[in-house]
C-alpha cells in the first residue's frame, strides 16, 4: 500500500506534483482569467479576512495572507486557532474567516470556526477530508483534494493548501477588481507549471540526501526566510522536529539580527530560503551576516544562481517560479531534508513519538 515506498511520508512527497494536478485540475481558466471554485460565497462582500489553523495548516494561512494582501487589497489576519478561540477578535458580517485543515476534525479549529461564527463571520473552510466535521459547519468549503494522507507529518496536504490558497486569493482579486486581467492570467499560466516544477524539484533529492548526510548529527538547525519564504521556513523547521526529533527554529530573516544571531556559531546549520524575489538581496545580506559569523549555511536557491555560493556553503536549487508561488516548489527539499535526516538517525518517520494524526483534544 506504501506503492514501493519505505513510508507513507516519502510516498506522499513523490505524489505532490500528481496532487497538485488534482487541486487545480479544472479550476484554472484562462478565458475569465479566473478561477472557478464554485463558492457559494459572494466574494465582494468581506472587508477583512481571518485565517484560522493549527500546525502546518497554519503556515498555509500564513502564505495565504501575503497573497490575499498582495492580490485582493483586504487586511488579514492570521491565527492559531487555539489563540483565535480565546482572544475576543473583532470580527463581523463583512469579515470572511478561512479556516485552513486537512483532516478537518482538529477540534481547536473546529471551536475558533464556531467562535467566528457566533461573531458574525461568513466562513470558509479549505479541507481535504471530504464530509469531515469542519466542512459540516462552514458556509462553503473549498476542497484541497489530496487524497487521503496517511503520514503523520504533513507533506502533500500541505503543497494543495497552498494552491488553494493561491487560487482563493485570485479569486478574491478578482471579484474585488484589484488584479486585472493580464496579471491574473499570468498567475494562471504559473500554477499550471506547478506539477511539472514540483517534479523538477523532487528529482533534486540527491543533493538533500548529501545535506542530510552532513548534518544530520546537529542538535539544532535554524531556519530562515523572508515574505512568503518565511512560512515556508517555518514549515521547513516543523518538519525537522517533527520526524527527527532535532530542535529547530526558524525565523523571518530580517528578524535574526534582533537576537538569534547570538546563536551562530560553526555547529549551527542554518537554511535560508533565498529564492529569487523582490527580497533577493536582502536575503543574500542575511546569508553574509551568517556565514560572516562562521555559522554553516545550506541555500535553497532559483536554478541558475551561480553567485549565491560564494556565500553559502551548500546550496540545494529549485527550479524558478513566480516568486508568490515559490513556498510551493521550496518546501519539496525542507520536506525531503527532514525525511533523510529522520532516517538516517533511524527514526519512525510514519509514527514520530508523542503525535497524532489528527488532534482531536483540546
Ligand atoms: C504537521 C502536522 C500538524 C497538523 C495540524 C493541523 O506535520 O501534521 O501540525 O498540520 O495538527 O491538522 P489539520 O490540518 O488536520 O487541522
């Protein structure tokens, strides 16, 4: 049932570009330079958006902000959901509460949807399991369409949200009339690459493996990015703990200065993700202020950036995207990295210690 594979969690990475099929399939089209989720939601209506998640969802909703801002012009916010469910949030009729979930049965999701709910909030739920609590209690649901994940850490269910993500955004600017045609239709033109460039980026696994194999004896890693790189760093350290039981932080890169700096030193690996963007080189700054401090520094870097190894010393390329889609093609290796890092250390990569699939406790 693993289709060949030594676990679950590498059967789920290799099936990413296939799932992202399945996201998009059919959703995209050019001729409206829309998308069609068939929503029963007027989506003109919000004035304010709150993305509501836990875990890795959560770092879905987190890139879903920038390209909510970015793309429909509408403030959001976002929230774990056990700290939505208790902080007397602002919310009314005009605002839209995304609640983001795989399984849709984590139950502080499910309480801070209801929470938003009693407030005023028209809700949406972005799920995969199909008829699942969540999506019994939202006003519509976008389904992610993954297929059923059976890896406790999440992989595939986390590239569909972010797809989801990006189309719910487009559709917002859309029908808001803050992203005009030509725009849209380029974003459109970009998701369709997405399955082909996520299988690029797969076949980058040699290089992960030589990454893993160097560090795999380090008791902490740090993780950093910027924008919409900077969930994506977070993801990436999630994972790490997750299945290898190494500490990991991740920070916006930006932030380092202001404190973890203190921690660089020759043990610490540190992974930037340093993707070509409007933040390039500002993120290459960062990577010197590391590598200035003899801290280890693996890049995860756009195919073609020869310049960026004179500043680190491993450098794992992706294949290039537009950057509002680049969270989608970097997480492959962060993904991959944690897996070879877990099993080299001989860890249960399928059942890591003390987690369940879904948390259905408070
Ligand atoms: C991370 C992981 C968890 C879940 C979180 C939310 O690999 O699996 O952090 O993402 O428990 O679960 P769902 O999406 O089912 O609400």
């Amino acid at each position: 049932e693993k289709g060949g594979y030594p676990h679950y969690m590498l059967k789920e990475i290799y099936e990413q570009p296939w799932v992202l099929e399945n996201t998009l399939g059919g959703r995209l089209h050019e001729e409206s330079a829309n998308v069609e989720l068939g929503l029963d939601l007027d989506l003109t209506r919000f004035d304010r958006v709150h993305v509501i998640a836990c875990g890795t969802a959560f770092y879905a909703g987190w890139v879903g902000k920038y390209l909510i801002e970015e793309l429909a012009r509408l403030p959001v916010e976002v929230d774990v959901a056990s700290e939505y469910r208790y902080r007397n949030p602002v919310v009314d009729e005009r605002t839209l509460a995304v609640v983001i979930s795989q399984s849709g049965e984590t139950i502080d999701t499910l309480e801070a949807l209801r929470e938003a709910k009693r407030r005023g909030a028209a809700s949406l739920g972005v799920i995969n399991v199909k008829g699942s609590s969540i999506t019994r209690e939202t006003d519509a649901t976008l389904y992610i369409h993954a297929g059923p994940e059976i890896g406790v850490a999440s992989t595939k269910a986390y590239v569909a949200m972010l797809a989801a993500m990006e189309m719910l955004a487009l559709a917002l600017g859309r029908a808001r009339g803050t992203l005009d045609a030509e725009t849209a239709r380029g974003l459109l033109g970009e998701l369709r690459k997405l399955p082909r460039l996520v299988e690029e980026a797969l076949e980058r696994r040699p290089v992960v493996a030589h990454v893993a194999e160097k560090y795999h004896q380090a008791t902490d890693f740090l993780f950093l990015g910027r924008h919409v790189q900077s969930p994506t760093a977070y993801e990436g350290a999630l994972k790490l703990k997750e299945i290898s039981y190494i500490h990991a932080e991740a920070y916006p890169a930006g932030e380092m200065k202001h404190g973890p700096i203190a921690l660089i030193d020759p043990r610490l690996p540190v992974v930037v993700l340093a993707t070509r963007g409007p933040l390039y080189e500002k993120t290459l700054s960062n990577i010197q202020e590391v590598a200035a401090r003899g801290g280890r520094v693996v890049a995860v870097a756009t195919d073609g950036d020869e310049g960026i190894r004179r500043h680190a010393e491993d450098v794992i390329y992706v294949p290039e995207v537009h950057p509002l889609l680049a969270p989608i093609v970097s997480v492959v290796p962060l993904q991959l990295l944690a897996y070879e890092t877990a099993v080299l250390l001989g860890r249960d990569v399928d059942q890591p210690r003390n987690l369940a699939k879904s948390v259905t406790v408070e």
